[in-house]
C-alpha cells in the first residue's frame, strides 16, 4: 500500500544568519530540501512527497523538486503553518485529500492528493538533509511490522544533571538528579507512522498547533499523548539536524569529506 511522506520546509533559518529561508540553503551545492526529498524518494518506499514551505516559495519549490533528476516521485509544495505542528497538518491535508482527523482510508474518500490506500505516512525535516534512505526504510519497516508509531533515535553520550528551574545570581542552577542516559535517546526524523493514528493524533491535539509554546515539537510526542506506544529504531549521525550556523558548517565539511571519500 502507498506510502505518503510530509515534509516540512517551512522554517525561517533565522538562527543560521542567512538572509535565505533555511530549506533553499546549499550544502555541496544543492539546497537543503532538494537533499532531504532525494533521500526520501532514494528509499524506494515512499510513494508521494508533499513539501510545507513559506507561502512566498510555493511555487519556487514546486518547481525546484519537480525539476529535480533525483526526486522521482510525484511530489508537490503547500504552504505551511506558523508551527512545525502546523505545517504537518497542513501536509496531512494536502496529501491525504481530506481532514486530518479522519482516519478511514478508503478509496471513495481520497482527494486530489491522490491518497487512496495510504496506510503509512512519514514525516521528515528538510533541516535534516543527509538521513540515509536506508534511515527511512528502516522506520517504515517497523511500521508495517505492526508498530503504530516509530522514530530513530541516538544514545545520549553526554551526562545528563536534572536541575531546579531558575538560575541564581552568578547564573548557577542547583542540580537535584544525574539522569540515568541508558535509557535516553537523542530522536531525529524521518518519523513514521500509521495513517489512522497520526490523524486522530493531530485532531485531538488541534488547540495546540497555532502556539508556538504549546505545539509539539515531534510528532511521535502527540502519539504519546494519546497513550499509545511509540517505538524507537537505531538513528544515525548523518540524520543531524541543522539549526545554527555551527550546525551548517559541520554539515557542509561531512558533505565534502564524503565526496573526497568517494573520489
């Protein structure tokens, strides 16, 4: 059955220092959304890519995708929200044809989107531009496995102090715990999910997405919310995201190193 994917492009890049929205940054050349949409139709298992991006870039990136040798499947932009919780429901919309919180997946009931028989939607950020197709594979295998919700994560290396909210004076915190780290993971995307419960997860969680300090962050975060399981597969480090201008430097010096590599 169809795969669809989500894939949000709408951030600003702020952070970065760019005068650029954050997607149509390069790294080896080609903007960050273009990597990220290869990536995901390099899978093989994903049959439709719906891109959110600024209401100013829709048909820029509309185009940019559509004209790329590497995105070999139908693939479209929208215009996403001012959340990333947004922009997602925004996309489920798009790609699925219907309200996102529907979760009956017939065929009389598929829109323009062409969303007939989607069991599976992933969802992915552009400012994560080298997870391996290998990455998404692995996320929609455990789906179709029986899991309902799935996203990879790393092992948090770093030692974690639990500390009192509010600093004092000097900037101190007082630390109350050491977090356990073997049980933490770092989560990146792509995330998978099945249809039925990502919809039902956005419907109930719909007074949340226009509010930046409410809306979820991920969203296997809203699964959670709704007490059903979420599972975790192996990450990678290429899935790093890219938020600062550190951040796309590194990206920028792993993608060079890997052409070198590959010479």
């Amino acid at each position: 059955m169809p795969t669809l994917a989500v894939l949000t492009a709408a951030g600003s890049g702020t952070r970065l220092g760019l005068d650029v929205p954050k997607a149509l940054v390069e790294v080896d050349g080609l903007p960050l959304v273009v990597h990220a949409a290869r990536n995901l139709c390099a899978s093989g298992v994903v049959d439709e890519i719906v891109v959110t991006c600024p209401a100013g870039l829709v048909d820029h990136v509309d185009l940019l995708l559509r004209d790329d040798p590497g995105v070999d499947r139908p693939v479209r932009a929208v215009v996403g929200g001012g959340t990333r919780q947004e922009s997602v429901e925004a996309g489920l919309r798009a790609g699925l044809g219907r309200a996102a919180g529907t979760d009956s997946g017939t065929d009389s009931d598929a829109g323009a989107g062409g969303a007939a028989g989607v069991d599976v939607v992933v969802v992915h950020d552009a400012a994560r531009p080298a997870a391996s197709p290998d990455l998404v594979r692995r996320v929609v295998a455990a789906v179709r496995s029986g899991h309902v919700a799935v996203v990879p994560g790393l092992p948090v290396v770093d030692t974690i102090k639990r500390v009192e909210p509010g600093a004092d004076g000097v900037g101190a915190e007082r630390v109350t715990a050491t977090v356990d780290r073997d049980v933490l993971r770092a989560v990146q995307t792509p995330q998978a999910f099945d249809r039925g419960v990502l919809q039902r997860a956005h419907a109930e969680s719909v007074h949340r997405a226009g509010s930046e300090h409410l809306a979820a962050t991920d969203d296997a975060g809203l699964v959670e919310d709704l007490g059903l399981p979420v599972h975790v597969v192996p990450g990678e480090v290429s899935a790093a995201k890219i938020t600062t201008a550190e951040d796309l430097h590194l990206a920028r010096w792993r993608a060079g190193h890997a052409a070198t590599r590959d010479r």
